[in-house]
C-alpha cells in the first residue's frame, strides 16, 4: 500500500467535536514544511534547469490530473499578472482539459498517450521543461507525458507524495514529497495538496526572481489588472523615488509598469 492510501493515524472522525478535528487537521498540516524542507536539493537542482531552459527561451509545462492538475493550472496563471510575463510562458495542462478544472472528467487520468498529446498541441520542444503533478505518482496520463517528454530530450521533474514511484521513475528530476497518510484516508487534496502547492510556489517564484522578474522583493513587472494593484504600483514607486502618492500615481499610469516609471524617473533626473 502506498503511503497517500495509507490509513488515517485518526479514527472514529464522525464522532469528534469540530474543535477537535480542527486541531488534528491542523496538527497534520503542520508536518507539511517539515517533509518540503527535506526535498529543497531536488528542488534546487530542478530550478536551475528550469532557469536556464527559459533564458534560452523556454517554456515550463505542469501536467497533472485532479487537484494535482488544478494547482498547476493555478501555478502557472499567476505567473503573467504577478510577473508581467507572457501568457503562455507558463502552462498548465490537465487530464480532461479546461472543462475538468470545474468537474471531473471520468477515466480521463487514465490514458498513458493523452498527456502527451495535450502537449504536443503546444508545439512543445526540447526547449522546454515538463513538470508532472501526481500525489500518488501513478497516474498513466501524468507518466505518459513525462516519460514520452524525457525520451524527447525535454527536461523534466515530477511531484509527488509517495517514494518509488512509476511516475519519479520516468521523471529526470524527481521531487518526492511524503507526507504521510491524509486525515481523511486517501484525500491527497490535504496534505499532499499542500505539499504541491508550496512546492509549485517556490518554483515559479525562484524562477522569476531569477529571470529578473523581482526587484528588491518587489513585483515591478506586475500587470496593472485592478484598482488595488495600480495601488500597490503607486506604493511602490512612492517608497522607491521617494514621491507623493500622486506623482507616484501620474508616472505609473504613463510608464505601464513600476519597473519602467522608477527607471525613466531616475534617468530623467
């Protein structure tokens, strides 16, 4: 039995007091950063690929079924509006397509050719880095693509939260997260959710601080969607510059972006 079905360390859960299965649920996730912080080399070395990969144009892939394919399609669509990077420079792809991100498409995981495809419709190349999402590491859609991605000569890493898997098996970077059994059996959206959604975080940030993507800790290449982050622009360049917030104001809705208005400002002066 792998461990991600393993059986919950708690039982009897329906007659618990919310209280207490608030405090064991807690408890449980509080094991997560403890199991990621183990796996930080994997992680390292796989972000360094990935960094290079893209500075010579590049792309990075998430493949993934399920919550695992949920997290990556939410990993890679907050890339352009926190970043300002292009659409498309991080996708994430899922078994069953854009309709299965709302609801479950049955037997769709279960196709070892399809994830391939998906990826294929992307004119993928060995440019490109492919990353696959799968708690369990054996779901065939997952497999398929990173094995067939890896024999293509693309680089390419996996997630996931059992050790030996088929799935850290095709991969060239495998990052192996155990967590231990869920709080509920077998509900890897828990703690194995968890687990992929810090690890996806802190590839998709290291990657873009490395990319130059951060000043400082800022994000000077956000996209100006909202009323709140033309705020937080104008904050920014108040604290860099030095200015009044509507000065701030003016040369951030001239330049587009916080990076572009400090920079002219600094020359112009």
């Amino acid at each position: 039995m792998t461990t991600t079905e393993s059986p919950s360390y708690y039982d009897n859960l329906e007659k618990m007091a919310v209280r207490d299965l608030l405090t064991n649920i807690n408890k449980e996730d509080h094991t997560v950063p403890k199991a990621v912080a183990k796996v930080i080399p994997k992680i390292e070395i796989l972000i360094e690929r990935i960094v290079e990969k893209m500075k010579d144009g590049g792309r990075l892939f998430y493949t993934g079924a399920g919550t695992s394919g949920r997290l990556g399609i939410v990993d890679a669509s907050e890339c352009p509006p926190t970043y300002g990077v292009p659409q498309g420079m991080v996708i994430g792809l899922m078994a069953g397509g854009d309709q299965a991100i709302r609801k479950a498409v049955e037997f769709a995981e279960d196709n070892p050719d399809q994830g391939w495809a998906d990826l294929e419709m992307h004119n993928i190349s060995d440019k490109d880095v492919v990353i696959g999402i799968a708690a369990s590491g054996k779901t065939p859609y997952v497999i398929g693509a990173v094995r067939k991605a890896r024999e293509k000569g693309l680089v390419t890493g996996c997630i996931t939260c059992n050790s030996n898997s088929k799935l850290a098996e095709a991969a060239e970077y495998p990052i192996e997260v155990v967590v231990g059994p869920e709080f509920v059996t077998g509900s890897t959206r828990m703690k194995s959710g968890t687990a992929q959604k810090l690890v996806l975080n802190m590839i998709s940030t290291t990657v873009m601080v490395k990319l130059g993507k951060v000043r400082g800790n800022k994000m000077v290449d956000m996209q100006l969607s909202n009323e709140k982050l033309v705020d937080r622009g104008t904050r920014m360049i108040m604290q860099e510059l030095g200015v009044g917030y509507d000065k701030a104001n003016k040369l951030l809705l001239a330049y587009g972006s916080v990076r572009d208005a400090v920079d002219a400002e600094k020359k112009n002066n």
